[in-house]
C-alpha cells in the first residue's frame, strides 16, 4: 500500500477502505507518511469530500492514536455536551453541574477560545485556582467524587487530531466539514461517554455561517456517533448575535453563576435548558424532553446545580468563594459605553466582529500561545429587535488598555446596523437532528 495511490484515488472520488485510512493516519503519526503527502490528502478531501463511512473510520483511528479513558468503573450512564463555538457561549457551566446534579456522570474535556470565539477552559481559568489540567488519574477521580469534571485536552488524548490539525491550519483545510466533524468527534469518543449532545451554531458568529452547513456538519457527526454505538442529539442554535448579556471570561462566569442562582438572561437559561432535557434524555435519567426541561428547573431551584459547580470548583483547586463575591474575579479597570447614533431598531449585529473586537481587547487568542486577559470584555444592552435612542449604549466595554480599547471600540461600531423598522428576531433553536 503506497500513500501517492491513496491520494491519487481520493483526488479521483474514490472512496477509501478502513484500511487505507488505518494506513494513512498511523503512517502520518508516526513520520513515515511526511507532511506534504498529508497536505496533498487532506486538500484531496477538501475538494472531493467524503463518505459517513470514510468520516467513521478517520474518526475511530484518530480516536485510537492516543489514550482512550475506560470510564467503565463508575456506574452510570456517560454524556457530555459540545459546543462547535461562538460569542457568549458559555453554556458548559451551566449543563454539565445541572446534568450531573441529577444522577448522570459529564466526562467533560472542553476547549480554549480561537479567533472570535471563547473557550470554555479560560473562563474556568478566570476562577483564582482553578486548574483545567488533570491527569487521566486526577480526572477519573474527580468523576468518581462529583460526577463531573471539566479539564482540557490532555497530550494522550487523539495526538493525530493535534498534529493533524497543525497540519490543517496551515494548509487553508480548517473549514472543510469532514474534517471538522472527524476532528470533534475523535476527541468527544476517546472520553469514553455514552451519549453526545452537539449545539452547532449558525449565522453571524459561527464558522457555519449558513444553516445548511450547519445541518450537515451536523448529521456528520451524528452519523459517525452513531456509528460507533454512540447516542446523539445536535440542536442547530443561533449565532447572529451574542448569547446573553455579558462576552469575556470572568463575566460570563458571573452570568453563568446567576443561572445557576435561578436568574441570569432569558437566551441563556432557555438554551442550557433544552441541552440539559437533550442530555437527561438521552442519558436515560427521563423519558421525554418535557421531563428533561422540567427536570432542569428543578436542579435549579432545589440549589442542586449551584452546589454541584461548587464542588467543582473545589475538586479543581479554584476558589468556591467567588460563588458569593464576584468581586473575587479578574475585573477590568474602565468600563465606557457604546452611543448609539441614531434612533431605531437594532436590525443586525456582525457577531464575528463583536468577537474579535473582544480578542483586540485581550479577551480572546490569536494565537494558540497568545496569552488572555481574563477581566476584559463587554456588557450587551441592546440585541436584535431592540428599540435604540439616539446617544443611548448599545453596548458597554470593559477594559483595561486604551489603545486596545479604541481598536476594539472601532470595529464595534462596525458591528451594529440599525433600522427605522423593528425586523424579526432570531429564533435561537432553529432545528433538532438526532
């Protein structure tokens, strides 16, 4: 088997065999396959795509290039939630306390903010101790004490998918949706979970710009779950616009924190309700998704969620105190609003640019070594279909670099459009597929 015949096939639209993709990925991890035949394969696909079995079998052997947690001691069913990545998306904390709360073990290993969007990992990180990198043995630990632990990717877990991934970066093969779908998923299968809950975004602030793509991004991943005995669900949500009211990392946990208290924004509590319900279906704690959501509320309100994200906290070294006093948190120096110029209707918000302006200010990475600054970011007060006064904010900055700050307050301006008629908002779960 030769890799020149494999990528001549690929570029032809042919389909590969188990063992042709078995040849590639094990050849390229361990140097026998160089980085310009791999270059070659994976712009092969870009442009040819592939098949749910082909998706499968990268998956599966990306999976297998590295560590596989065997979780099979802890009795329970596994589920985890992911996100493929926004602006405010910060539903991860609030899930996976409220989802273990009710009896259900979230094996959670979460990501860092790229470009525009944020990273579960350095909001946790905002929290004063709190430490994202536990060894497989400390994970496990943690999942037999709480039932939940939220850690990043550790050097053991699906190393093809890292050296992959560099690869792609480089090749102009980041966006190509096989590729993106074997790349999540190869990481989501090594946790050793049961069943998967995807929230793929949509629209302004996705890299799935267009609901189609999303869709079948979505049913890729599903497919390959599925095809590895694994029980998916993937809600298709909306990203024309922030979720909820606060962007940066210290202040979503503040906003995730009140969620968890029984308040918090509306656009928030409804999405982290409907993938808890996804989450408790498909984890076999209720029947039917009206049981879930109603089976969320009650987390809530019984104190069971928040007590839950306390004991993570202190599991994970990070300071439960911040629970009562936020001022505990990273907090920036100046805060100045946003005017509006004219009055209207906030008709579209450019979340790809609200987010990168949040990355000017130093909330979000560059790069993968860019260092954060975790007290940054912004208050949301007027969303989609909000009246607007002239001279009234539509937004609020927190900073703490003034350069910084009038580079980001730049291209803030650019990110609103207003109307003289009040458009439609956004509907924020637009399709289930699973």
């Amino acid at each position: 088997m030769r890799a020149v015949d494999i990528i001549r096939k690929k570029r032809q639209g042919g389909e590969l065999s188990r063992e042709e993709m078995l040849f590639l990925i094990r050849g390229y991890c361990a140097t026998t396959i160089p980085d310009y035949q791999m270059s070659a394969f994976l712009m092969a696909v870009t442009f040819r795509g592939m098949s749910q079995g082909e998706m499968a079998s990268m998956t599966e052997e990306m999976m297998r290039s590295g560590e596989v947690l065997d979780l099979g001691f802890l009795a329970g069913v596994k589920v985890d939630k992911h996100s493929t990545g926004g602006v405010g998306d910060k539903t991860s904390l609030i899930v996976a306390p409220s989802v273990a709360a009710a009896g259900l073990i979230v094996p959670m290993i979460a990501g860092r903010g790229l470009a525009h969007t944020g990273g579960t990992l350095d909001k946790l990180e905002s929290i004063p101790g709190f430490n994202v990198r536990l060894t497989s043995e400390k994970f496990k630990e943690t999942l037999a004490r709480a039932n939940v632990a939220l850690i990043g990717q550790t050097d053991r877990l699906a190393p093809a998918d890292r050296k992959l991934y560099a690869l792609r970066d480089v090749t102009g093969t980041v966006d190509c949706q096989p590729l993106i779908a074997a790349s999540i998923m190869s990481k989501k299968l090594a946790e050793g979970i049961d069943a998967l809950v995807l929230d793929v975004k949509t629209g302004s602030g996705a890299f799935m710009k267009g609901q189609q793509e999303a869709e079948e991004l979505a049913r890729a991943m599903v497919g390959i779950g599925q095809s590895c005995g694994k029980k998916l669900a993937a809600l298709i949500t909306d990203m024309n616009q922030p979720l909820g009211e606060l962007v940066g990392n210290s202040l979503e946990v503040v906003e995730c924190i009140e969620v968890l208290k029984g308040r918090g924004s509306r656009d928030v509590v409804a999405l982290s309700e409907e993938l808890s319900a996804h989450c408790f279906v498909l984890g076999g704690a209720v029947e039917n998704l009206e049981q879930g959501r109603e089976l969320f509320r009650k987390m809530i309100r019984s104190g069971q969620a928040l007590a839950k994200f306390e004991q993570i906290v202190r599991l994970q070294d990070g300071n439960p105190a911040v629970i009562e006093d936020y001022s505990l948190l990273p907090r920036a120096r100046h805060e100045s609003p946003l005017l509006a110029t004219e009055t209207g209707y906030v008709q579209f918000m450019d979340t790809e640019k609200i987010g990168l302006a949040m990355s000017m200010l130093g909330a979000g990475r560059e790069t993968v070594d860019s260092q954060i600054d975790h007290a940054v970011g912004m208050r949301v007060d007027k969303k989609i279909g909000d009246a607007v006064e002239d001279g009234e904010a539509l937004c609020t900055v927190f900073y703490n670099d003034e350069a910084r700050f009038q580079e980001a307050l730049k291209r803030l301006r650019e990110s609103y459009k207003l109307s003289p008629e009040p458009p439609q908002r956004p509907t924020l779960i637009k399709k289930v597929i699973g």
